[in-house]
C-alpha cells in the first residue's frame, strides 16, 4: 500500500514505481528509521498528541518488528520505501493506533532524520579504522627506527632519512583524517526530525524529547533547512575522498617500492597475486586495487555535489540520490583502510638495500655543502663547490663516501678528515635533529606524540 494513494484514481506505471522505488537501497536503514520512529512516538504520547497507551503499544510493536527483521524472520520487500515499508507493518500489526506514528512527522524530516543517524554511525566506524590504521604505521615507523632509506623529491634520491620517517608521514596524514572525522560528526549530530514536511508542525511537540532519546546535540534550528540540508553527506564522501588520496599515495609508494627496481620492500605473499600467463609474477593487485577505488570515491563526492547544486528548497525527490553512493563509499572506503591496516605490518624491509641506496646517486650531497657552511663558507659557495665534486665523482666513478679526505681538501680548504664520516647516510639522517626532522631521535619524538593524539580516539 502506498502511503499517498487516497488522492490518487489510478495506480503509478510499474515502470514508474521501478524507477521510482527506493526500497532496494534504503532498507539498509531499517533500523534508524525504527529507532527514530520509537523516539518520536514517544514523545508524542509524553506530550499527550496521542495516548500513552497508544505510543506504548506503536512502540512494541515497533520494536517487536525490528526483532523480526533482525532474525530474518520478516523479509523486507513490497514497499516504495523503508518508511512506508515499517508503517505498513506496523498498521497490519496494531490497526488503525499504527496509523497514529506518523502524526506531526513526515517522510521528508523522517529520511533525513534517518539518513542523519546512519551517517553519524558511519562516522564512528570511519574512527575506528583510521585508530587502526594509524596504530599500523606507528608500529611500522617504531620498527624502522634502526634503519636507513633514501628520501626522494620529484622521486629522484635526495636525503638520507631514518625509515620509520616515511611510516610516521602518513600516519600524520591519517591522523589529521581523525581530527577531520570528528569535527564532521560534530556537524552532522543536529537533528532534522520536528521539521515536518518543510515548515515544522501545529501539534504541541517537543524536539528536545526527541533529540535526548536520539543523542543529537541539539534540534535543528530551521525546519526548510532541516529537511533539504544533505552537507553531511557531502562530508562523509570530502572526508572518504581524502582517506583515499591518502591510502593512494600510500599504495603507490608500497608498489614502487616492491618493484625489482627499488627492491625496498617486499609484500607478503598472503596480499599478493600472480599472472595467469607469467610464471614469475608476483604482483602488488591489493595496492593497486585500492588506488583505483579512489576514483569511484571521488565520484560519488561529484555526484553529491552536483546532485544538490541547483535544488531550490526544501525537500525535492533529487535528494533520494544521496544515498547509493554513500553506501558504496562507505563500503569502499572502510574495506580499504581495512586490509592496509592488515597488510601493512606483513610487509617486510629490505633493509641492506635501503640503506645501499641512501648512499647512492649522491643522497649525502647536501651534507656536504652543509659542512662547508658551517665552517663559514657562505652556503651558496659551499654549494656550487660541492656541484664539482659531484660532477668530478661522476667523471672518474667515484662516490661522495669512496672519496678521500685529501681529495675533499683539494676542492676546498676546509675539509678536514672528518669529513668522511659526515658522508655516511646513517650520520647525515642522525644530523637532521630539526623539530619535525627525519634523524631517529626526531621520529622518536614524532612516534611519541602520534601515541599520544591516538589515545584520545581510541576506546
Ligand atoms: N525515499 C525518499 C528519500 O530517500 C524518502 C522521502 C520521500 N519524501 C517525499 N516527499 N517523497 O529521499
């Protein structure tokens, strides 16, 4: 039964009811929107718009229909919307007292209300993976303490740094994902219901009961805005959308640096897959799966976007678009930040040819001209001296460590025998004891903190 039909002669098309329908999609709200429905049936028998006894009865009924629901013994099927499917329900379980709920309600501050609290639940469940995740990489960057990797710029070798550098950089990626999680959930956690269909309602009701039973921090404080308001929305998909440029970026530095190429790590064979045709593959399919996945979670975000760009208000049936494309996102993103959580920890270090490639291609150049500096040799000076030696190294095969003290010294007078020491990768990563720095005691420090800002999101 369609909850409009009285106005209506003849029935909707099938067609028009296929495209129409939301059911397929939104029963996942199920048990929000039973929730919500028992919260507001309360309050109309607390205010005395129906009777206690009939807010009691709707309320059990309610409940006993989500149980059916739960064990699957009630299928949920036969309806335009999961709205109109639990009030059919209820009015075949209790008569005309189920016709009763959805005074001074409608479907319009209903969904939103709905949608509101799935997505605050969402909210919550991105939390916890993103504490898992971040716990992955703080345990990654402490057991890369001790070792050794080139840093890159234009993903050419630049500076040595200690490796836990690179775990504990995009843990702060995924740390600020936290903070940003939270401050979104924290605008989303105002509630919609009250807001009737777009200009609140006549009957004495009381919203605070509501948003008590609900734990919304407060109503909302606009009934037009109310219903057509969808920016949480929209924040979820902006806060997915970066997790996943985040998990992206991640995922592409994991596969270059398992290539035979870079030869740094190596993932495990349990988050590995093989060519069909090339008996020696080994490939890095999960990373790469999980960059691609990106894209799909930009798009929902565009969608949504665009979908509410030229929606005057209030509630316009262009909002019933907002939900696919959160369910997909949330399943993709949640996934994702899953296994790297997971994978992450079975990647192995190959540390000999980390630290062999820090001190290659002249990764302690800079080093060099910054003890030249230090001895007082202004830096543009030290600079260009150190530009010679390079090139002269490269003219006669030769590296910045192989190099003798008295061959420095032929360059500049400055060089003492020390000198090559400072080359060492290891030294030149350990010099660099700048708050924020990539030396071992810095990342140290950067690990310390993460632990602590982590501790406040985790339960
Ligand atoms: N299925 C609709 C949605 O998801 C529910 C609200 C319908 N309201 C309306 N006035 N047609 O947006």
């Amino acid at each position: 039964m369609k909850l409009w039909e009285g106005r209506f002669d003849a029935p909707t098309a099938k067609n028009a009811d296929l495209f129409n329908d939301s059911l397929p999609f939104d029963r996942q709200l199920w048990a929000v929107d039973i929730m919500a429905s028992i919260a507001h049936a309360t309050m109309l028998g607390n205010c005395g718009i129906i009777s206690e006894s009939e807010s009691r009865a709707i309320c059990t009924a309610l409940n006993d229909i989500s149980a059916d629901i739960e064990s699957g013994k009630l299928e949920i099927r036969g309806a335009e919307d999961i709205h109109s499917f639990v009030e059919n329900e209820l009015v075949s379980r209790i008569g005309d007292t189920g016709k009763k709920l959805h005074t001074a309600r409608s479907r319009n501050d209903q969904v939103a209300t709905d949608f509101r609290l799935y997505v605050r639940a969402a909210f919550d469940s991105l939390t916890e993976s993103l504490v898992w995740l971040v716990q992955s990489l703080t345990d990654c960057a402490k057991y890369a303490l001790k070792y050794i990797m080139p840093g890159y710029t234009h993903l050419r070798k630049a500076q040595p740094m200690c490796a836990g550098h690179f775990f504990a950089a995009y843990a702060e990626m995924f740390m600020r994902d936290l903070d940003r999680v939270a401050s979104s959930r924290a605008r989303a956690n105002v509630m919609p219901l009250g807001s009737g269909a777009l200009a609140g309602t006549s009957y004495p009701i009381d919203r605070d009961i509501t948003c008590r039973l609900l734990e919304f921090d407060r109503p909302c404080e606009n009934s037009l805005d109310g219903v057509s308001d969808r920016d949480f929305v929209a924040e979820y998909l902006f806060d997915a959308s970066l997790i996943m440029a985040h998990l992206s970026r991640l995922c592409e530095d994991i596969i270059l640096y398992s290539t035979e190429e870079f030869g740094y790590f190596e993932i495990s064979d349990a988050y590995s897959t093989g060519s069909s045709i090339m008996p020696q593959k080994k490939n890095p399919d999960i990373p790469e799966l999980m960059r691609g996945k990106t894209g799909r979670v930009y798009g929902h975000l565009m969608a949504l976007l665009t979908t509410i760009k030229a929606i005057p208000l209030a509630y316009n049936k262009d909002l019933q678009e907002d939900k696919e494309g959160f369910f997909d996102a949330e399943r993709q993103v949640i996934n994702s930040l899953n296994i790297m959580a997971e994978m992450l920890p079975a990647i192995e270090l190959k540390t000999k040819k980390m630290s062999k490639a820090a001190e290659s291609e002249f990764c302690c150049a800079t080093d060099v001209a910054d003890y030249l500096a230090k001895k007082g040799v202004p830096f543009r000076t030290a600079h260009g001296v150190t530009g010679k030696i390079v090139r002269w190294c490269i003219e006669n095969r030769r590296t910045l460590q192989n190099m003798t003290a008295e061959e420095y010294a032929s360059f500049d007078e400055h060089f003492a025998p020390d000198i090559t020491e400072v080359v060492k990768a290891r030294a030149c990563a350990d010099a660099r004891t700048s708050y924020g720095g990539a030396s071992e005691a810095c990342v140290k420090e950067n690990i310390k903190s993460l632990k602590k800002r982590l501790a406040k999101y985790s339960k």
